[in-house]
C-alpha cells in the first residue's frame, strides 16, 4: 500500500468526491481525518467504513471558512493519529445566479469556503508539514470552472481560478521543505451536489452528450488524489493541474 503510515485529511468528506478520496486513500494505507460541517450521519459511515479497512479514522465537523476551527482540525489530526501528510482540499459552496442578479452575500460565502477555506486549511497544514520535516503533499480539487468562465456562476468560477494560481504559487515557494502542492480539475462528476442544479432526469440525458457519453464519478478523481498524494508515484510532480473531465472542455468532435 503506497500510503501506509501517512495520515491524511479530506474537507469535505460526507460525499461526492470527498467521501470517494478519503475511502480511495485509506484502501491506499492512510489514516484519514474525514471532515465535513452539515452531513455528519454520512461522515460518521465514512469513518466506519475506513476503519473496516484496518485504518484509523478521525471525524472533525468544521467549516473550513471557520480560520479557528482549521487550526483546530490541524492540531486534533496531529494529536490523535500523530502526524500530517496529505491535505485534500475538496470543500465547497456555490450559488448559481446572473451576474445581474448576484447579491454580495453570495460571493462572499462562496469564497468563505472554496477561497479562504483551502488558504485556511493549506496554510496550518503547511505549516505542520514543515516541522515534521518529511514533506507532503496538498491537493486542491478545483474545477474545469477555472478554465472556462461558465455562466452564472461568477463567484465559483473566479474561486477556482484563484485557487489553482495559489496552488501554483505555493508549489514554488513550498519545494524547498519537499511540500507537493497539485490541482485537479474536474469536469461534470456525478455527484449528490449536481442534484441541486439539475433533475436525474436532466442529469441522465445531458450525460450522454458529452465527449464521453456519460457524466464522471467519484472515485475516478479520487484515483486522481491518490496518484497526486503518493511519492512512489509523483514525487517529482508539484504544480501542476490534472485535469479528470473525460475531455469536457473539448470542442464537440466533427461530424
């Protein structure tokens, strides 16, 4: 197992991509902290299901927009399963609406969470991470929203833009403590939070038009964190973005 005796904390961990990371990570070998601030039935069955698999595992409910509570989820992590490793940033909040029509409160907990919770929690974590003195890896689980300004969806697209910037920056000024911090970009993933967007319905018949005749899942981006987490595997990879979106941000191909 590529990542046993690392201990690793996923934000975000009830569901969706964030509960298939923490799952795919502890099948790797690691320790995981599952947090998650609303859906804590679901994180407590991530839990039961990592320690099922022989590995420790720590429930932590916080908002990760909550700078106090960030810290909090670094030093408990630390105290109860010894050390920190790996950071998946997975945690997020958007509010769909026309520019026109966006209220400020909108932006503003949208960045709460997507913006200053990864600054938040990669910052603690960092920190950590360099007085262990053995190095680590932060992944940001960002979006094809980065890429390509998608309508209505201000707030969440320029979170995500600055994320992968910061991502970037911190790869450069991190590498001397031996700190790998990556981005992976996903596309339309079929998840419990598109089903505020859109119906099944719509879910399963937009899916079939895409490049890929289908939507992506959860656990192919956690696959993705797993490749990014483990040095075996990408120890010489820091800054850079992997993009898991089955090619969504392609043009349609000719007919």
């Amino acid at each position: 197992m590529k990542l046993e005796g690392k201990v690793a904390i996923v934000t975000g961990a009830a569901r969706g991509i964030g509960r298939a990371t923490a799952l795919e990570l502890a099948r790797q070998g690691a320790d995981v902290t599952v947090n998650d601030v609303n859906h804590l039935e679901e994180a407590r069955e991530v839990v039961r299901d990592i320690e099922k698999m022989g590995r420790r595992a720590l429930l932590f409910q916080g908002d990760v927009a909550d700078r106090l509570r960030d810290q909090q989820l670094i030093e408990e992590t630390k105290d109860a399963l010894g050390r920190v490793d790996i950071l998946v940033n997975n945690a997020a909040y958007s509010i769909r609406k026309p520019f026109l029509e966006l209220e400020v409160k909108d932006v503003e907990k949208t960045w709460a969470v997507i913006l200053w919770g990864v600054f938040h929690c990669s910052q603690f974590a960092a920190r950590q991470m360099v007085k262990q003195g053995q190095g680590g890896s932060i992944v940001m689980i960002s979006s094809v929203h980065a890429y390509r300004p998608y309508p209505n969806s201000t707030a969440y697209n320029a979170a995500k833009a600055a994320v992968n910037h910061m991502a970037f920056t911190w790869a450069v000024e991190l590498a001397q403590y031996r700190i790998r911090v990556n981005v992976i970009e996903p596309g339309w993933i079929d998840t419990p939070g598109e089903r505020k967007h859109f119906t099944e319905q719509e879910i399963q018949e937009r899916g079939k038009e895409l490049l890929m005749g289908r939507l992506g899942r959860a656990d192919e981006i956690a696959k993705g964190v797993a490749f990014l987490a483990a040095e075996d595997d990408s120890a010489y990879v820091t800054g850079t973005c992997l993009r898991i979106d089955g090619g969504f941000v392609l043009p349609p191909p000719a007919l």
